[in-house]
C-alpha cells in the first residue's frame, strides 16, 4: 500500500490504476482502555490527537467524533489564516498557529493550500484609520508583521471596491497582514486526520458522549453510543457544544453558542487577491481558488444550534458586500451555511483543566477557531501529556474569570463579535 504523497507516488499509482493507496485514516473498532482520550473530530480535537503522538509519544489515543471528520466548524468556516491581535498573549498563541500553518503541509504531508495572501483590514473614517493606526502599533510590538496603508495603496490592492463618491463606506485607509491568508478548511481536518491515524490514534467516527465516567472525584473516561472506554487523561474540544458536555460533566462554563454563517458565490475569474475586512459592514470577504467569492459577516447573536443560519442575518451580510463591491451583484449564491461558535465574556479562548479533574477543556474560540487549530492543538495536548500549562496557554485558564484577569479581544478578529 502507498502511504506518502509524492509526485512520485502518484505517478507510480496513476500506472498502477490508483488501486495501492491505504485508507487516509483507520477506523477501528474501540478500546476499552487508551492512555487518554480526546472528544472531537475537527480541527483542534484531531491537531490535539496528532501533537500527542508526535510531540509527547502517547499514540494510544482514541479520537471520538459525534458525526464525522471534519463535519462541525472545521468544514464551516471562511478559512481565513491570521495572527494580528491586540494583546500580548493573543498574539503569543495565535502566533504560534501561524508559525505551524506555514510549515503544516510539509509536515503533515498533505497540502494544505495554505495561500498567503494578505488580509486587509478597512479604515472607514479619518477616527477609524487613526484607531487602526493605534491598534497597529500594538500588534508590531508584539512582534506580528503588519502595515498600515494609504488610500492609494488599498486603492491599487483592491481596484474592484466601490470607489465612487457616493459610496456608503467610503475608505480612508486600512492596515495589512501580508503573511495571513486562506487554508484549505477540509483539507487541515484530513491531513491531521492521516497523520494521527499514522502515528497509531484510533478515529472513531459515529461516536456520541452519553456520559462521563467519574471515580474518586475524578474522570477515568467515558460513556458512549458505541461503549465504554477509560483513561487517565481526557481532552474535550468540542467548539460550540463545549457547554452540552459540561453539564454532563457537572460543571457550568461562561460560553455562549452562536450561529456564525457565511456563504458562497459561483467561481469567477481571478478579481480579488487579498482578504479584504470591513468592521463597519461586519462583512469579509476573499475569493477562494476555485473562483467563488467567500462572504462571511458577523454573529447572530440569538443562541442556537442551527448550521443552517437564518435569513435575516444573510440580508444583511449581503447587502454589508453589495455596499463595497457592488460589481458582484449579479452572482448567483451557491452555498450558505453557519458553524456554531462558542463565545465567552472577553472573546479569548478558554483552555486548562476543568473543575473535574482528569477532564481538560479547549473551547472559546468564538470566531477565530480555525486559524488557531495548530495552537489549540499543541497546547491541549501539552496540557493531557504533563498535566502542567504551556506558558502560552496559563493566560487562558478558566481561573481567569474568577481573579478577573481577562484578556479582552472583543474587536480582536475586526468584527462585530
């Protein structure tokens, strides 16, 4: 069987009718006991399975998705990579993402079709570039590249915008992320997904958490719709259904679920080069290399569990893109969905030990949980292997809600969240 992706492999499977490849992942049957165990099969959950096998030599890991690899937020999303954030430790852990997303594919040995692109982010008003300006400074002295250009220079970077004098949102500036971009969103699911699977991590799709198993005050594993498995150590990275399994756990967390939707257009020629943000429309929008036009906006702050979004909140989205780039008018819409985001007091991911122990909890993340999977990942499975906090996850601690140490990046991901 073929395991490694190469242009010799595939020519050599292309003579040989594609008929030698392996499974991208395993899918055995569970085990009664592993040495720990992690609940979700999206991006955090799957990096959280990896980094435990590659960084720390646990590989007898089980891996348990409630539907399928990839399904939750990590398939629905607008794939949007970035690391300029306001606070020292948002920036030390989103920064870390960032570090691993450029090195991923090679590591992972999956393309991941990290694209570089730049993510532009519009000022608005002469307040909103000198704000921008400010909140620029802040991010270069935490050590992340970017840049604040004129109204010429965003002019030339996106031609396509409404230029006209009696544009809605007419733009005075903007500051740039020249190292941010787009991912592939299924494709960093798949890749962690093999590369796990490789390293020993037993995938176990179909999966629901009934229960939690708790002995001596502790969890010793869990209760599921396809048995019983023990461990020491469990990891829960469940997104926006983070406060479902708490209350199984018998704990309460300050998150909050949210439909967060997004959209996209049929594929056009190439037209736009850069992610482009607009924190008065609450709309961004990039062009995927297929040629759609991905349309994200901002939350719909009604608490559901709903992929499927509303319409009333896709209006508005809408009519935020039409305002700037009313040359796109005439698409048609091929696909609309929503990811539910779990969203806390000062948008800041939660990650630590909950209050039952033997139980460890990356949540939070609100809307910036993609770009951070590499991070959410490495620091989760730091945490399951040695029990002790990475120094860039100690600030995330749910401790911080009671000594009133927060990290607030409610304007961190540049709209209305």
């Amino acid at each position: 069987m073929t395991r490694s992706y190469s242009a010799l492999s595939l020519f050599k499977e292309g003579l040989a009718g594609q008929v030698g490849w392996e499974p991208a992942w395993r899918s055995p049957e569970p085990k009664a006991r592993y040495d720990a165990i992690v609940i979700g099969g999206g991006g955090h959950g799957l990096a959280t399975a990896y980094y435990l096998a590659k960084n720390h030599g646990i590989a007898n890991v089980a891996l348990l998705e409630k539907g399928w690899i990839g399904g939750g937020n990590t398939g629905r999303n607008t794939t949007v990579v970035r690391s300029n954030y306001f606070y020292p430790e948002s920036a030390a852990i989103y920064g870390l993402a960032h570090s691993l997303y450029k090195g991923l594919s090679a590591d992972l040995n999956y393309n991941i079709m990290l694209s570089q692109r730049g993510v532009l982010t519009l000022a608005h008003s002469e307040n909103g570039l000198e704000t921008a300006a400010r909140t620029l400074n802040a991010i270069q002295v935490n050590g992340i590249d970017s840049e604040l250009l004129s109204l010429e220079e965003v002019k030339r970077l996106v031609p396509i915008y409404n230029w006209g004098p009696d544009a809605r949102y007419p733009v005075f500036g903007g500051t740039i992320q020249r190292s941010g971009g787009t991912a592939r969103h299924d494709a960093v699911a798949w890749g962690y997904a093999r590369a796990a699977s490789r390293l020993g991590v037993d995938i176990i799709q179909n999966c629901e958490i009934t229960d939690f198993i708790i002995e001596g005050g502790r969890c010793r594993g869990v209760a599921t719709t396809r048995g019983t498995m023990r461990a020491e150590r469990t990891g829960m990275a469940v997104a926006g259904h983070s406060s479902v399994l708490a209350g199984k756990a018998g704990f309460r967390l300050p998150v909050n679920s949210y439909a967060l939707q997004a959209c996209v257009s049929e594929p056009v020629k190439p037209i736009l080069d850069t992610v482009v943000i607009s924190p008065d429309t609450g709309v961004y929008v990039s062009q995927s290399d297929k040629g759609e036009m991905v349309i994200g906006g901002a939350l719909d702050r009604i608490p559901s569990y709903g992929q499927r979004g509303n319409l009333p909140v896709l209006e508005g989205v809408l009519a935020g893109m039409l305002d700037m780039f009313p040359v796109l008018g005439q698409l048609k819409l091929m696909r609309q969905w929503a990811g539910i985001v779990d969203v806390v007091p000062d948008s800041s991911p939660i990650i630590g030990e909950t209050p039952l122990p033997g139980l460890f909890i990356n949540c939070g993340w609100g809307t910036g949980g993609f770009k951070a999977i590499p991070a959410g990942g490495t620091l989760l499975a730091h945490l399951l292997a040695t029990g002790k906090h990475h120094d860039i996850s100690r600030p995330f601690d749910l401790d911080r809600f009671t000594t009133g140490r927060l990290i607030d990046e409610a304007a961190g991901s540049g709209i209305a969240h």
